[in-house]
C-alpha cells in the first residue's frame, strides 16, 4: 500500500485456494442458507481459476442481496461476502478497496479473521503484510513516518466533494431507523477513504454494511501539509432518522 514494494499478491491467493480439496469443510459451511453457501462456493472457484473480476462483482452482490432482505442476524453472510470480495480486489491488485472490504468484514464478524487463519493461514500472511492492515496499524506507521497531518497552521484537512448516502434495505426499509453509527478512517493524499474504525459496539451487521460500503467510495480534496497532499483522519456520524 505504501508504494510498491509492498503489493497485495495474486500467487498466494491462488495457492490457499487450490491447497484444500473443493470437498473440504471451509468457515463459509457453517452459512445456514443452502442457496448462498453454494453461490459463497462458486465465488471462491472463479478466484481460484482467475476470473476475480466476476468473483469481485458476484461476491458485492451477495452482500447487497442479503442486505436488501433486511433481515438481521446475517453479520456471517455479510461478512463473508466482503472477505470474498477483499480476496478478489487483491488478486486484481485494487488494493486500497481489498484492505478495506477485509477489514469491514472483521468488523461485522469479529472472529472472521480467527476463522479464516484456521483454514487459510495464507490469507492472513498477504494482508498483514501492509501496515495498512487495519486502522490502529495505519496510524502507528503514518505517524511514525511523519505522514499524517495534524490541524494547525500549516495544514488543510481534507474536504468531502462527493458522497454516496447509506441506504436502506428494499424490503424492509425501517430496519436501520433510530441508528446511529460513528466511523474514523483515514484519507490517503489521493482524497480516497482507507483503514476504516467503528466507534463503540453493539451496531448492527446491517447498519454496519451499508455505512461502510458507502463511505469506502467517497472522495474528498485531501489534506494538504506545507502545500503538499497529506494523509489525515477523519470522523463521520451516520443518523438514520425515522424520517428516512
């Protein structure tokens, strides 16, 4: 993430996927729904035999298809749907959106990440291979290569100049009414969001989805730093008012 020394890499993707029998029990059994295990499964196969780019787009619209129903209690298929979409983006080289779609996973499934190194160590390895890896990680780095830009006389901070709005489940409009939900990431100097943070605890998976696939898509003017484009980190308060 940080040049290009440390890219996300295509070869250790593919040889997780093709190291365990098709036939072999994967974290992804334990979804109950027959219909989207088996769609979870195709996923996983267009991947292994390099056609991430259907993988990527199948994998975001499971997500959406599960998210639509607004159903609660779907924290694994959406967390699910994001990993697999994070390991699509990496074989694609999208990095920025692979780290982010892996990191809303274990956001929504916290034992995500324990479960996939259980059975795909090898995914682990490539993510953390970038201090990107998740947002304290980030911070750590950024400050300690004196990337990040603090407010104060020489600095701008970024500005948002186009958003995409959190939106409610089709079919059932009212399950994110009376939410409210605080995000902190980052700002890259390209003024694209990364390294997302949920403040608190207690959200729900649907609430916690469609705020982080809205905001992963946002574009500000960055942070400028001496006149120079800047890291920088930002908070954002979604409220879903009954009114909605």
């Amino acid at each position: 993430m940080h040049g290009t020394s440390n890219k996300l890499l295509l070869v250790p993707l593919l040889l997780l996927l093709v190291s365990r029998p098709v036939s072999a029990a994967l974290p992804l059994d334990t979804i109950g729904d027959e219909a989207m295990r088996t769609a979870f499964r195709q996923v996983g196969l267009q991947v292994m035999f390099g056609d991430s780019l259907n993988a990527m787009v199948n994998a975001n619209r499971l997500g959406w298809e599960v998210f639509n129903r607004g159903k609660a209690g779907k924290n694994r298929e959406l967390a699910y749907s994001m990993a697999l979409q994070a390991v699509a983006e990496a074989a694609l080289g999208m990095e920025r959106e692979a780290l982010w779609h892996w990191e809303a996973a274990q956001l929504i499934l916290p034992e995500l990440r324990g479960e996939m190194m259980h059975s795909y160590s090898e995914i682990g390895k490539v993510f953390d291979s970038t201090p990107f890896r998740n947002h304290q990680a980030a911070v750590e780095w950024l400050m300690a290569e004196d990337k990040l830009a603090q407010e104060g006389p020489d600095t701008i901070m970024p500005k948002a100049i186009e958003r995409v709005s959190a939106v409610a489940p089709k079919r059932k409009p009212s399950a994110l009414m009376g939410q409210r939900i605080a995000v902190t990431y980052l700002v890259n100097p390209e003024g694209r969001p990364q390294a997302p943070m949920i403040a608190g605890s207690g959200h729900s998976e649907l609430v916690m989805f469609t705020v982080l696939q809205a905001l992963m898509s946002w574009r500000y003017e960055p942070a400028q730093r001496n006149g120079q484009p800047a890291w920088a980190m930002v908070t954002t308060n979604f409220s879903f008012q009954k009114d909605r």
